[in-house]
C-alpha cells in the first residue's frame, strides 16, 4: 500500500511538525530555515489556524501521521503533506501536485490553501497546479514492476 511507503517520511515530519516547544538540538537546522522568531511565530499560529479548519477526522490524521487527507469533488482522495513542494499526493497513482502561491508563507497557510481550494475548487487547484505523474511510487511495487533477470 502507498501509505506505508510513506512511513519513513511521516517518522522525520512528526519531529518537525512538532512546536517549537517539543523540539530537540537535532532539529537546529529546522529552527535556522525557520529564519528566526518572526517566521517562527506566523508558522504556529498558522499552524494552529489549520487545526482549527481541519475536521475533527483530518486532524486526528494530522496529529497521529504529519499529514492529512482531503475529498476532492468529482476527483477522489488527496493527501495534503507539510512540505512546500510536491505536497499534494493522490495515494492511488502515486501523482505529486505542485500549487504553490507567490511570496514566502508558512507550510500551513500553504496546507489550508490547498485544502480549502480541493474542497470548494477542485476545478481551479488543478488548472495552475503542475502535475508530477507517479512520483510518489512505493518501493514494493516499483521492484514489483521491476523486470526480472
């Protein structure tokens, strides 16, 4: 399944997701990309801005695995990842959405967008998203798929 192939991911995105407060010294180099207490602040109140959006589903999804999943009308599941790039994964084929908005904001507010653009416009997200077919592909099966010798 898919969504095991992302286990290995989701275990480094607990500990960055995590506040800032339940941080460790390992995460130093997440705290510099921060780029200091003023982006650091936007992305925790985004953060919290995004529980307070998600489902009472979604967000248990998003606590327990770093992520969460989102019903795009006339288009099926989608899961939506903290990442700023290629977060928008159809666990079916395995194809990344890109649709990212212009200027610097926090993940979240990223999150939210997506979220809330899949779920009222799913029509426009994927007219300016660029599409990445099969790039999100388990490892089984891509070995599965993989000729024999």
């Amino acid at each position: 399944m898919l969504r095991q192939g992302y286990a290995r991911f989701v275990r480094g995105l607990r500990r960055r997701v995590a506040p800032s407060s339940e941080r460790t010294a390992a995460d130093a180099p997440m705290r510099q990309l921060l780029a200091g207490p003023p982006l650091a602040m936007a992305e925790r109140r985004a953060r919290d801005l995004l529980l307070r959006m998600l489902s009472g589903k979604q967000r248990r999804e998003f606590e327990l695995c770093g992520y969460f999943s989102v019903e795009a009308p006339g288009r099926g599941r989608f899961w939506i990842l903290p990442w700023r790039s290629l977060n928008v994964v159809e666990p079916v084929t395995g194809d990344c959405y890109c649709g990212m908005p212009e200027g610097r904001l926090p993940v979240y507010d990223l999150m939210l967008a997506q979220k809330l653009l899949l779920e009222n416009d799913p029509q426009h997200f994927f007219s300016v998203a660029n599409r990445h077919p099969n790039f999100a592909q388990h490892p089984r099966s891509a070995r599965a798929a993989a000729p024999r010798r």
